[in-house]
C-alpha cells in the first residue's frame, strides 16, 4: 500500500490528494493506482493530477461519498462507467487528458455542478439532461462538431458554457431555454451565422464569438474588435441575426434574409420611429483631438441632429432630457458630460484641447461676460457652498458634484473652432454663443468622458434617441412615424488619423424600444 494511501486510511481522511514525482514513478511502475485507494469509501475529494495515469478501475464506483473528483493532466484515455454511481459527486474534472468520450453514466449524475472536460479529444458528449444542478461546463479545445445537448428546459442553472476552440457549426435556436446563462465562450469554432434567438438570453452578459467564419462580414468585423463590448455583439445580434421562425430563408446557411423574412421585418418596420444616419461628408466640421487633452478627458464623440424645429415646448423639451441624462447616465457628469450646439453659429475644424485654466477664455451659459475658465470655476464653487450652507447639509449639492473632476488637472479640456474661440469647456459649460435656440435648424452633439470611449457612446445614443422620441424633428417616415436624420461627424488625431467616426454601423443599436436605423450604404 502507498504511504499516501495509507496515512488517509488510518486517519479517515477525507481529502486525499496524489502528485508528484514520487507518486508518478509508482504509477509508471504499476500503470495503475495502488488499489487501496478505492477502498477510501470516507474520501469526499480525490485529486490525481500531472501524472502519467492512463486509465482508472471501475472500482472508482465504490467511493460513493465523493463530492469532488480531480483527475486533471494526465495520460486518461477512458473513463469507467461506475462514475455514474457517483451520487453524491458535484464537481468532476477530467481536463487535460486523452479522452475521445465520457461515459454515458455523467449523465446520471444528478448533484453535479461542475463539469471541465476541456483539453481532451471529444467528439461528442453524453446526454446531460438529468444533471439538474449543473451550473458549468468547460469543453474547451476538443474535437466537438455539434453544440453540446444542454439546450434543455430542466437545466436551469446553466450559467457558464465555454465551448472554444473545437469545430463547432452552428448554434440552436432553442439555446434560449437557459434562462440562467451568463457566459457563453464560442471562439475558434466554425460558426457562420448566429440565430437572432440567442439575443432573448437575458443574462448574457459575456459572449465570445472570436475566431469564427461568420458570413456577415460587419459582424465578423464588430466581434474581432478589441474594443468591442459584450453588449454591442447582443445589440447587434438582436437587431441584424435571423431568427429561426422569421420565413423559409431565416436561416439559411449564407445568412441572409429571404423574402419570407423581409416581409415580416418591413411589416415590423412600419410600426417604427426612424433614425437615419447620414455619410460624414467634407462641408462637416471636422474635430481634432490633441495629445494633452488625452491625458485628461481622453473621449468624445461628436454627431449633427439635422433639420430639427425647436419651436413650441421643443426646445425646453430637449434640454429637460439632457438634464435628465446629465442626473442619470451620465452620473451627474462624474461619468460624461453632454453640450449641443447650433451648427450655424459653429466655424470648423474644431479642435479638443487641454489648456491652462487661467489662460482659458469662454463666454458660459446664462452668464453676462466672457471669464477664464479659473474665474468660472471659483464662482462655481462659491454658488456650492453658498446653497449648501442655505440647505445645511454636510456636502455639496448635486449640480456641484462635478467640480472636483477638475481639481486635480493642471490642464482643462476644452473644445475650441477654428478661430480658436472656446465653445465647450467639459464639464463645466458649453458658450453663449454657440447655445441652442427656436432658430436652430442643426444640433452640433458633444459627448465628453474621461471613463471610456463606449460610455461616450451610450450616453450620445440615449440623447439621440430622447431626441427622437420628443419629436423635434418635424420629418415623418412614410408611416406618419417620427425620423430624425443623424449626421456622422468624425474625430481625429492632431496627424488625422481617425480616432471615433460616430454614428458607426455598432452604435445606435436599441432593444426595447421601436426604433429603425437607416444606415448609408458601404
């Protein structure tokens, strides 16, 4: 008997873990484990990892109080089937072996929570249906050519499925009955179309879709992006992938709609506000970016709000909803900062700066004079304190929260045109004289962070969409629904290499809400 056996026999251990070089030697010798150890019935963890054991006794059926059984890196290339007398067992890890299946009896398993079978030759796995706890499946880098059988409505604490790295083609629609999915890993597979079902996960919060041969060529682009959130794949998924029931074409192996499916989308379409984005076009102000700014307030995002009618309780209705984003989304600034603009009132390039504070010069909103930006900010601070001593409370008032953003900066971004009058200095105010009136025909949108570019983003959707909403712009589809045409502005580095072109074909993705985006054509 092993000394390692041995010790856990005679103190009733119940963990007991083999590894090493001296247990290696012993396996190499007997090409087995010594056969004391399946007579261990107290053991509830059983670990056997990094050696060169290549197959395991069906006496392992014996340990009928195992909770977890660890049989990673090894030489495995079969597992026995009494591993379904297991009840007890919750997690199984087998990771790292030679095994071209599992045994049907996993599936018997009803307490298992955790199955990593990853680093293996799969081809296939057993049925998992009755494995009603399972909560993780880790099948990464096998052999596998279909999605693992797991869509099942009794499985509902599935949370976390990676299935990288195998020959995987496609994915059922029916992956939507995992009600607690979370994380679903597909890179390096096969995949060339994504059901629009998959979208109706509601916890999926992480999908990896990388590496794959998708046919639609812009989702192949928006999920090869490094800088592409989770979210923007669900979005764009929910909004462009085909469902399986949307016609005869739906899903076809191309992708593409067929006409069964388009008439049900135009029919959809008609019940829809629409948001058309224009091309980016040279008589568009162009923005440079600087490289001091971006040590500061390194985000902005910039778009046009055209042929808009501010007249009525438009205008009030709109600022209301910058407000409205400013306390919410925005986090009372904390997080982005939004000015508008009259287009006509605004001479290009525009250029996003950092400057001294002192040296800064803006004309603020409703206030009566051209001040440096010090000067501004100091009676920022006194109006501040002057309210919180009038309302006794221990902090500042909401609306103040902002300013300590700028304390800490030696230099303050601003947004100057080309005559290098200041007309955003973010995120204290934009200017006077380039403020938003009844007059405006043309609304120049700046979304300002220093958090990142996508929160940038989102907050400039959420006023586009507010925007739409309200109805300030006097232009009806052919329906009689609301259209707002959104023009592309691009942002550039100071040598004119492009930096953010907004609206691109990954923004201004909505769910929830009945809303058509016209894009340009490529």
């Amino acid at each position: 008997m092993w000394p390692e056996v041995k010790q856990a026999m005679e103190e009733k251990r119940y963990e007991l873990v083999l590894s090493g070089q001296d247990v290696n030697n012993k396996i190499k010798e007997q090409e087995a484990l010594d056969p004391a150890v399946y007579s261990l019935t107290q053991l509830n963890f059983l670990e056997v990892s990094r050696s060169p054991l290549t197959s395991i006794s069906p006496d392992i059926g014996q340990l009928v109080n195992l909770t977890n059984l660890i049989f990673q890196g090894n030489k495995l290339h079969s597992l026995p089937e009494t591993i379904g007398n297991l009840e007890k067992l919750k997690v199984l890890d087998v990771s790292g072996n030679c095994l071209p299946s599992l045994p049907d009896g996993i599936g018997k398993l009803t307490n298992l929570t955790t199955l990593i079978a990853s680093s293996n030759e799969l081809s296939a796995l057993p049925n998992l249906e009755n494995c009603i706890n399972l909560a993780v499946l880790d099948v990464g880098k096998n052999k596998l050519t279909d999605f693992p059988d797991v869509c099942h409505e009794k499985l509902t604490l599935v949370a976390d499925l990676k299935f990288a790295d195998n020959h995987i083609n496609d994915i059922p629609s029916s992956v939507t009955v995992l009600s607690s999915l979370k994380i679903l890993d597909l890179g390096n597979n096969t995949i060339k179309t994504v059901p629009g079902e998959l979208a109706d996960c509601l916890k999926l919060k992480d999908l990896n879709l990388k590496g794959n041969p998708l046919d639609d060529r812009r989702f192949r682009k928006l999920v090869e992006s490094d800088r592409c959130l989770p979210r923007q794949v669900i979005d764009y998924i929910r909004q462009h992938c085909p469902r399986s029931h949307d016609g005869k074409s739906g899903t076809s192996s191309k992708g593409k709609r067929g006409k069964g499916s388009r008439g049900k989308n135009d029919e959809v379409g008609a019940l829809c506000d629409e948001l058309h984005v224009l091309s980016v076009k040279d008589s568009i102000p162009v923005v440079q970016v600087s490289a001091a700014v971006r040590e500061v307030r390194p985000y902005i995002v910039c778009c046009i709000l055209c042929g808009v009618d501010l007249n009525g309780d438009n205008l009030k209705k709109f600022i209301s909803a910058q407000t409205k984003l400013h306390e919410g989304v925005c986090g009372k600034r904390l997080v982005a900062t939004i000015a508008t603009h009259d287009l006509a009132k605004i001479r290009g390039p525009l250029k996003f700066n950092a400057e001294n504070p002192e040296e800064i010069r803006i004309h603020p909103l409703v206030r009566g004079k051209e001040v440096s930006a010090r000067e501004l900010y100091d009676g920022l601070q006194h109006e501040a304190e002057t309210q919180r001593k009038q309302q006794k409370r221990n902090t500042v008032p909401g609306l103040y929260k902002f300013l300590h953003l700028v304390e800490r900066w030696s230099l303050w971004p601003c947004l100057a045109d080309a005559a290098g009058k200041v007309i955003s200095l973010p995120p204290l105010t934009n200017s006077e004289n380039t403020k938003i009136s009844q007059e405006t025909e043309n609304i120049f949108v700046e979304v300002t962070s220093s958090t990142s570019l996508g929160k940038a983003k989102e907050v400039t959707d959420a006023l586009i969409l507010s925007a739409l909403q309200i109805g300030i712009s006097p232009a009806k589809n052919a329906d009689g629904k609301a259209l707002l045409s959104v023009q592309q502005v691009r942002v550039e580095e100071e040598c004119g290499g492009l930096r953010v072109l907004y609206p691109s074909r990954t923004d201004l993705i909505f769910h929830n809400e009945k809303v058509r985006v016209i894009r340009p054509e490529k």
